[in-house]
C-alpha cells in the first residue's frame, strides 16, 4: 500500500495483471488478509512494508511472491526503473516463489519458504 497507484497503472500498461489494493477496495485490510488474498488470486504483492516479509518469514509460506522496495523514497520514475529491472533479472515462476528486495543500488532474491 505505501506504494503510488501509478505503479499498478504503468505496469498494466506494460502488459502485466496488475492491481492497486484500493481498487480490490483493500486499502484497510490488514497484511495478512491482503497476502491471502494474493496467494489466492495468485499475484504478487509489491509494497515498500516491512511487516510483508516478516509476515512470509514466520508462517514459513511458500507464497504469494513479494516485491519489496527498500531504502528511502523512490520518485515514481526510480520506482518504474527498478521495478523494469527486478522484471528483466526475474522469471514469473521466480517472482511467484521469492522475495524480491529492490534497493537503490542493488536487487537481491531469496526463496521462499525463508
């Protein structure tokens, strides 16, 4: 949720099922709800939230995928850019099944379950 909505909208554009959480009218739903609901729909989650990876890490789940932005504040542009990145270095079978951690100077995957 901490993440701009035109990030869901750039990447429809790019050709990916993507949707914001407050357009699954989910903007207050706790993160164990919106993860469950994400491994239902099978999607991945993006979200610059700590709590996501702390949450797959202690109930040891194999899903939903996360993409996790770290580091400080990121321009919508810096946002587009690093995620177009973390896209070309990641299959989606890869990303369905890991933590993607995007920093500003780096992208680093880790497995799931953690």
């Amino acid at each position: 949720m901490p993440l701009s909505p035109l990030l869901a909208a750039w990447l429809k554009a790019k050709g990916h099922d993507s949707v914001h959480a407050t357009h699954l009218a989910m903007d207050r739903a706790c993160d164990s709800e919106i993860l469950e609901r994400a491994r239902i729909d099978q999607r991945v989650v993006i979200t610059a939230d700590l709590d996501y990876p702390r949450l797959l890490a202690i109930t040891r789940a194999e899903g939903p995928g996360l993409i996790l932005f770290r580091g400080g504040n990121y321009s919508d542009q810096e946002t587009f850019e690093r995620m177009e990145r973390a896209l070309e270095t990641n299959t989606p079978e890869n990303l369905a099944t890991s933590i993607v951690v995007i920093e500003k100077q780096k992208i680093r995957r880790r497995t799931l379950p953690l």
